[in-house]
C-alpha cells in the first residue's frame, strides 16, 4: 500500500514514543497528602484506602523524609484532633495537632513546601466544613473568622501554604488579609478553585474520623456545573490565590482543561481518595493491572492542564519515575 501518512511510525519503538511523548511526570510534580491524629503511638491503617495511614507525630516525620528522598515535589497535611467541638477549636490551638504536625513537618523537611489544609471539618462535631448558625446552616462569615485565625496558627508553625478547601466565599481574601496583616505576606495560598461535592470523597471520611451529618451540597459545586467552576476560579484569582486547584481529578478533566486554559497562575488537580480506592481495589482483585493504571490515571490528568498533581500515591510514583 502507498501511505503518505503513517501516524504508527512515531510509535514503533519506546525511544521514538518517550521522544515524542507531550506529556511527562515528574516527582517534583507529585505532592503528597498526609494524615496525622493527635494520641497515636503507632500509625494506623485507613481500611478503605489500603496503603495510606492515619500518621503518628513520629511515623509522620519518617514519611515525609522517605516522601522527599523519592523527590516529592510537596507534602500537605491533615489533622485529625481527639476532641471535636461545633466551632472546631483545635484548628486553632497552637497546640493543636494540625500545628503540631505542621512543626513537625518543617523540621523533619525544611526544603519541601508543606501545605496545610485549611478547613474546619476534621475539627467539628458536625464534620461540615464551617461553623453552623442558628438554624444549622454553614455561615459563611462567621466561618471566615475562623478561617483568618487558622491561617495565622498554620502559617506561624511553619505552613509554607495554606490549602482553602473550605469552600466558603471569599476564602481567600480573608485569609490573605489575615496573612498579610500578621506579616506572614510570603505564606502561599493553594484555593480550591472549583470543588465539588462529590461523593469520591467518601474514603476520606474515614481518614479523618468524620461523622458528617448531611452533606455538602450548599457551599461545594454541583457536579452538573463547569461554566460555575471557572466563576469560582476566577474570583480566587481575583482575591490573591497563588495557585488553584480542580477538585477531584478523573471524573472533572473537562473542568481542569477549562480552567488551566483560564488562568495563569499554576494548576493543581487532587486525585482524591475514592479515585484512588477504586484503583486499589480493582488492582487487589487482579481486574486492573495497578501500575500501568496508576501511572496512565496520573498522566491523563497532567495532559488535561494540572501542572501539580496531588495524590496518595506521590512517593511511590516518584520512586517509579527515578527508577527510569
Ligand atoms: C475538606 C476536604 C475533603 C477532602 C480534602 N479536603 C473532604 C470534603 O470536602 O468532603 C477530600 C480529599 C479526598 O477525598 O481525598 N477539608
């Protein structure tokens, strides 16, 4: 046959593909979530997410070492107190295992960018993202109040940015404000730009020991919605974000390439836990083979415009990808 076009040619051996590949992974891109519960001895095992654990001070430290020698790009942290109340005053405390865990964190890996997650729900009794008014309602403002407080705590233990997943308006403003007034004005803010309530999180609940009562639907987006995602993008933009983040990752690529082609500040995609819990239980079944798919989940959502992927598998990719 007389074929002008052969698009096969570019694909016949694995240097001509690695050659022409548009899209790469690197550790540096990778950051890894990580959790930490204030009384833990020992690290414990989250059930629904085989592999990730719930961290001790101690196991914490060593993670976060073994995560930046595999050349992690950054690591962003949960914590999970023993006591919860309405407000969620431990997000707060100083002495609150969050900051803790954040000093921990800036000891153990100075050089690496340490996120905090800043959100109030591993701290209520309610495990809704914000403080409630009256009428059990999120509100809105009263919930920004704490958000100020919490940025100053997170920031003075050593955040080298904070993760707004709160999903209150006018996040970000408020928490810049506060920053910048208590002269923290080079601590970073990572908004969740477009987050969805979505039911991906739901291994999640377990690693933060939430007892949700309801759901989120009247401050996270509507899974139905994408022009509404880049309003809330753009307004972040607006209000002093330094990066934004798509929230989940596989099932909203239109989103993210929506968004990466709206904005130019850096975009990051969070491969959340139920994404990486269908994997892993797939691949425990033997119906998907794990890293293959893995490593293609995360590349689809580097094509699709995040340039930081956060994800529960970041230190095991990195080791992969330095093996190459
Ligand atoms: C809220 C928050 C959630 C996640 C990260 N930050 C839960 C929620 O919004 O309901 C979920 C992350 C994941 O599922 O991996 N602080």
């Amino acid at each position: 046959m007389y074929l002008v076009q052969r698009p096969r040619r570019l694909r016949q051996t694995p240097a001509v593909r690695r050659l022409v590949a548009e899209t790469r992974l690197h550790p540096a891109d990778l950051v890894l979530p990580m959790f930490v519960v204030e009384g833990l001895d020992e690290p414990r095992p989250i059930t629904a997410m085989p592999g990730v654990v719930q961290h001790s001070l101690s196991s914490l430290a060593e993670a976060a070492v073994e995560a930046q020698a595999a050349g992690v790009g950054g690591l962003m942290l949960f914590g999970i107190p023993l006591i919860k109340d309405s407000i969620g005053s431990q997000a707060t405390d100083p002495q609150g295992i969050l900051a803790k865990g954040v000093r921990v964190l800036a000891e153990a890996v100075p050089q690496l960018p340490i996120i905090a997650d800043l959100c109030l729900d591993e701290f209520t009794d309610h495990g809704h993202c914000g403080v409630l008014d009256a009428r059990g309602r999120v509100d809105n403002d009263a919930t920004l109040l704490r958000y100020q407080e919490m940025a100053i705590v997170l920031a003075e233990a050593g955040a080298t940015m904070v993760g707004t997943s709160g999903a209150m308006d006018g996040q970000v403003a408020a928490c810049r404000t506060a920053l910048d007034g208590a002269g923290h004005t080079d601590t970073m803010i990572m908004a969740y730009g477009a987050k969805y309530a979505s039911a991906f999180y739901g291994p999640f609940r377990e690693a933060v020991d939430s007892s949700l009562q309801g759901d989120r639907r009247a401050y996270q987006q509507d899974p139905a919605n994408a022009v509404e995602a880049i309003r809330e993008v753009q307004l972040d933009v607006d209000e002093g974000a330094d990066i934004v983040m798509v929230k989940p990752g596989l099932p909203y690529l239109d989103v993210l390439a929506a968004v990466a082609a709206e904005v130019t500040i850096p975009v990051a995609s969070y491969v959340v836990s139920g994404e990486y819990s269908m994997i892993e239980a797939a691949a425990a079944n033997g119906w998907i083979s794990r890293k293959p798919t893995i490593l293609e989940a995360l590349t689809c959502v580097r094509r699709a415009g995040a340039s930081i992927l956060v994800t529960y598998w970041a230190t095991e990719v990195a080791g992969w990808l330095k093996e190459n």
